[in-house]
DNA sequence: CGAACGTGATTAAACGTTTAATCCGATCGA
DNA sequence: TCGATCGGATTAAACGTTTAATCACGTTCG
C-alpha cells in the first residue's frame, strides 16, 4: 500500500501504455476518436494510478476553472448556512467547486469581492445581494438569488406565495386580528411575504404592522416590543417574516406569561435549524433551498457554456455574441414555492378573551 | 469609459513598454533585477491596465493555486457562519481565496471532500472535524480546529477555560445546585466544556449532567427535557455547552411558567448570532473565532510555505524535508481564550425555594 | 590594460492540459 | 487498380506565468 508518491499526469499514462498523450486525453474526455479496446486500456490505467487531471492546466488551456463565486451580504446571517450548503451541493453535483466571499453587508465590499473572485478566475458567480442593492452587469455570468421583485438573471422563492400560506393557515384557525412584524422595508424579500400576507388579510380580518428597526429607532436597540400590550389589546396571531424575529416574539411573550399557542399564536419564516429545538417548536415557511441552488446553477452553467472563454480567437463570431463578447443574461426569473411546516407555536384561536397577567415586568 | 475588453496579460505590458515579459513578472513580483525607473513604469501601465495576474498560468507554473479548502462537518451547523466568516477574512488577509466542502456529517464524504478539494488543487485544507473523526494523515497541509483535546495540528478555543468562567459566573451569583446540558459525550468540544465547568464546582455545589441524546433515545426526539421537574427539585441554574441547548431549555422553562432568570438561570455557549434576539437575552460563553482562524491560516501558509511544490525537481534535497516529502506537521497545539457575555438569562440565585406553578402543561 | 564584477535586462524552458491539424494505413467504391 | 474515405492515432502549438541561465555593457581594481 504504497501511497501515491506524485501526481500522476497525462503523460505518464501515455508513456507507460505506449501512446501519445492527446489519445489519451481524448480518451478520458471521450473526445476525439479513440478505439474503444485503447479507450478502456487508458481509463484502467487511469483508475489504477489515481490520475486526476490537474486544474491549473487545463484551466490555462481551456480558460475555465471549474469554478463559481458564492458572495452574500453577510456570511453571519443565519440564513446562510442553508443556503451556502445548497449552493455548494448544485455545483458540486454540477461538476464545479465554491469560493466564498463576504460583502460584510457593505455594499463597497459587495463589489470588491465580485472583483476578487473574478481576479481568482471564477467562471461564473452567485449572489444573494444586499437588501437594495441591484447587480449591475458585471463582466461574469451572474445567477442572482432574492426576490422574485429584483430585476435580472433571478431565481428565488416564491415569498409572496409563502405569505399567502401562512396568512390563510392563520386565518384557517380563526385568527382575525394578527401583528405582521417585520425588520425593514427596504428588504425585497421581507416586503414580499408581508405584502402576501396582506393580500390574503381582507374581510373581516385586521391587522397592523410592526417594522422592528423603526421600533428601535424610537426604543433603543434590543427594546421589548410591546407584545405583551398588543396581546391584551386583542392581536391573537403574530406573524413574523423570519424566524429571527418570530423567535424574539415567541421569547417575549413567552417571558410575559402569554401562552403559546394556547393565548396567542406564533409563525415564522426559513425554518431555521434552531425552530425545531424550541419549545414550543416554531412554525414557519420553509424554502426549498435545494431547488433554488439547483436552478441558480443551472442558469449559470447555461451561460457558461453559452459564453465563449474569455481568451480564445474566435474566427467565425457566432450570431449570438454581442459587440462586447458578454453574455447576454437570459433574464430568466424562476420562482420556487414554498412550504408551510406546520409545528406547535400556532394553535386555534381562544375561545375567549385572553387572560393576560398584569403587567409588571422589569424592562 | 470603455469596459476593460480583454483580460490584460503580461505580454500585452511587455510590448507596450518594449521589454520582456520578464521583465514585467520580475517587477511586479519584486524578484528579480530591475531597475527602479523600469519597475515604475511598469506598475503604472499595469495598473492603467488593470492587470490582474492569471491564476491558471500562475498556478500552473508555481504549483500553488493561492486557495485553501474549508471542511465543514455539517454546513447547516449554526457555528459554521462564524467559522466561515472567520477563514474567510484571515485567508483573505493571506492572500488566499476559500473553497468549501461539506461532510453533510458523513465521515465518508468528509474524507471524499477532502479528496476532491484536494483534486481541484487547493494549497491546504482547514477542517472542523466531525466530532469524534481524527484527521488522518492527508496529503496535503492541514490545519484542524477543533478542542485542545485533538491531536495533531490544531487551534481551537479553550473550551475548557470557557466552562470555568460560567461555571465560577454561576457559583458567584450563589448557585449551588446546577444541570449541566450537553448533546452527546463524543464531541471533545462538549466533553472539554463540561470538564470546565465541573472542575470549578467543587465544595458544596451539587450538579449533575444532562445528555440530551441519551434522554432522547429514550423518550423520542424534540421530546420535553423535563426541566420543569429539575427546577421544582431545586435546580437553580441550567448551563447548556451551547447556546442551542440553551434555547431549548429557555423556552421550555418559560413556557412551563419558570421565570428567567428571576426563578432559574440559563447560560449558553457559542454566543450565536440571535442569543441577543431573544427575550431575555442569552448569557453565554463567546470564542473568538478571528484569532483562532488567524492562527489556523498562519499555520497553514507557514506549512505551505516549507513544504516544496508537489511536483518540483529537488537536485540538492534540504535537510529537512522527509523521505516522502511530505509536510511535517509540527504538531502545534494552540488554545484561545474564551470570553464570557453577560446578558439577562443568568441571575442571582432566588433567596427564596423556588414557586414553580403546578404541572399540567399538554406535552 | 585586462580581468573580475555588478547591474539591468533578455532568452528559453517549463508547468499539464486541450485541440486543431496532420499523418498513416486499411477499406471501399468506381 | 487508383483515388477517396475513414478510423485511429500522432504532432505541435497554445494557454500565461515564473525563473534559471545567459548576455551585454560599463565600472572598478589589481
């Protein structure tokens, strides 16, 4: 069990069966014309030597690296792990590695980062932009991932829909004075599952809506939110458009004396990994991150292949290149649906009206 | 403001400035002979140009692709955001790009991970062990982050230190009946936090361990922990070794009528990106994962560094390197302070036993 | 004054792969 | 039987960079 002392390259396979080194690239990429007797004799000898071909030389020779960008607002969003993992998944499914790279949530390093990894040669990238921020075109193949509202190369989850379905589920249990809470306005996505909601909240249902960060503008940073008091004024469903904040909902009440589901009921969105380890466990929308990834790479792949390398004489220029040789973003906007993962924060409403404890909390 | 057409190359500088190509590398890279006037020059064209060296010619000469490999046990792990978050700037301060592979928790595809970053030829690999794997010896160099406990080439946080401090934070609010709650004994992260905070507990305080695989193989998964009872038994604090057991525990003391931390206090571990969302916020114990990820990519690049360029001729073979040539791991052993956070979930130790409502919550 | 030296630049090879162009026989059709 | 065709393999160039070896030339020293 000798270990592999170097890496084996293309020409040691060709000299140890006698052969030049092309036929057996072409055997291995199933190129050229090759005998099939040869082409199995070469792949053996391949298997047993452990080759791999090296990606550095034949990123210089065909100009492409195997590889995507993945830039997000901010790696620290909990969102991320779901979605770096599904992202990786595709591309690895698809044949391509993953870069990583933080904008740190400022809109200067969102930019710089693009440059970075198209500096490392990345062939095409994957960004889940900062909220408000549109891609402008870059020289690469961009998949964009936010909302079905944001112009471009998009695909996304369907939020307007996953507010539908929680706002319906609420209404279903006989809800009929809800809090949307919220973080901020600015947020394609946020607006989307709140404006959802809202277009399913009509008849007799009423509702308001509370945008955390206009809260804590007035209340200071990490202010109590004042459930406690919607409670008692008659809200008996709150509806958070991420779990983040349904969490904070939840723990507030919680801490408040108001049960849940039995006084008041409580719903998220993303389905973080942390919804089920609460009691009690959160019910929330979930994204169908697989399938977002999977038609976000896709897309890029496609415009990869469509797009000639970036240095390569091209003699007869295709009729589909434009002047500058960029790829003509498709523009294709997928949406995905999402599911309702029905749990134990959202209950009936009660029969009468809750019995609130006084109030009396410290801060 | 024409958009920069095609990818500048060195030749390209080369000729504008009717010197070598040489010339031009030994300028940029500051190597070799070149006179002062003549590498001034050159870096203004280069950056009118705005060259950017290819990694594909790069890489293929030097056999160094400037890219390191990040192995996740899981990437849906909730720590993964700040682990990622923390390699990525450090190897971007070293000059390095970060591809991530995920284990998905499997030990086979952790090491088919590996392999695979390894085929895309990455200089070195970071890995955050599944709990309980050992890092056998790959290739190529390795960083592993993981407790002081591991063997090998590792940095991590002193998780043991860490449980001192919440420990001794706890005995100093006048606790002396605790719950300790870990997952499972395997981890050697868990295993060292534990350790920690049972060293101080020591004299009159009592304490006992709650494994929550164990409860839970027995009364089924997202089961209740029963915490209700331990409090009612005279548990005064529950300290989780991470801050997701700290949630679970949180919310099912609140929703079981347990104030925290007026009635019992609640410490987490990690200090993950909503233990300040939450109401009360979450006490918990933090790791500086900057400096531990410094450290891990400063012993990376240094391994790089001393170990030759896999396929390189060696005439006059160093005293240093190997039979095999392989890297010799140094084996060191690196361990960084942890830092309590205090927040609302820990509390003085109620001066009267506890007045916990009666049972009858619905599961 | 010739040899040694130092400085600044050039030449050429090499990294490992892909691919267009070419070559060599053998087979086939006319 | 000759030319065209085709299958199967080879040759050679190219991708963009780095770097050891070399060169040209002016200076300095013995």
């Amino acid at each position: 069990m000798s270990a592999s002392r170097q890496r084996p390259k293309l020409t040691q396979i060709a000299t140890l069966l006698g052969v030049s080194a092309a036929t057996v690239s072409n055997a291995l990429a199933g190129k050229g014309r090759v005998s099939e007797e040869m082409a199995e004799r070469i792949r053996a000898k391949a298997a047993e030597l452990g080759y791999m071909p090296s990606q550095a030389g034949r990123a210089l020779r065909t100009g492409r690296s195997q590889v995507l960008g993945l830039v997000l607002p901010n790696i620290a969003n909990p969102l991320f792990p779901q979605i770096a993992q599904a992202i990786e998944h595709a591309a690895s499914d698809a044949g391509y590695g993953v870069l990583i790279a933080d904008s740190r949530g400022d809109v200067a390093t969102q930019t710089r980062a693009i440059e970075q990894l198209q500096d490392r040669g990345v062939d095409g990238i994957v960004i889940v932009p900062r909220r408000g921020t549109r891609i402008a075109d870059i020289g690469s193949p961009v998949a964009v991932i936010d909302s079905p509202s944001t112009p471009g190369n998009t695909v996304s989850a369907d939020h307007w829909q996953g507010g539908r379905l929680v706002a319906q589920h609420l209404l279903d249990l006989g809800h009929r004075n809800l809090l949307l809470i919220g973080n901020n306005p600015v947020s394609n996505v946020q607006n989307d599952r709140i404006g959802g909601m809202k277009s399913v909240l009509t008849g007799n249902a009423q509702f308001s809506v509370l945008w955390i960060e206009d809260h804590e503008a007035r209340h200071g940073k990490g202010c109590i939110l004042g459930l406690k008091e919607k409670a008692r004024e008659g809200v008996t469903a709150f509806a958070a458009v991420s779990d983040l904040h349904a969490l904070r909902a939840l723990t507030e009440l919680q801490g408040a004396g108001v049960r849940v589901p039995d006084d008041a009921s409580v719903t998220g969105f993303d389905d973080l990994t942390w919804s089920t380890a609460i009691t009690p466990a959160l019910t929330t929308v979930h994204m169908d991150m697989a399938t977002i990834a999977e038609q976000a790479v896709a897309a890029l792949t496609a415009l990869i292949e469509a797009a000639p390398p970036v240095s390569q004489k091209r003699e007869h220029v295709g009729h589909l290149t434009t002047q500058t040789g960029k790829p003509v973003a498709t523009a294709t906007q997928k949406s995905v649906p999402m599911e309702l993962i029905l749990r134990q924060t959202s209950g009936p409403v009660p029969s009468k009206p809750t019995e609130i404890p006084p109030a009396g909390e410290k801060q």
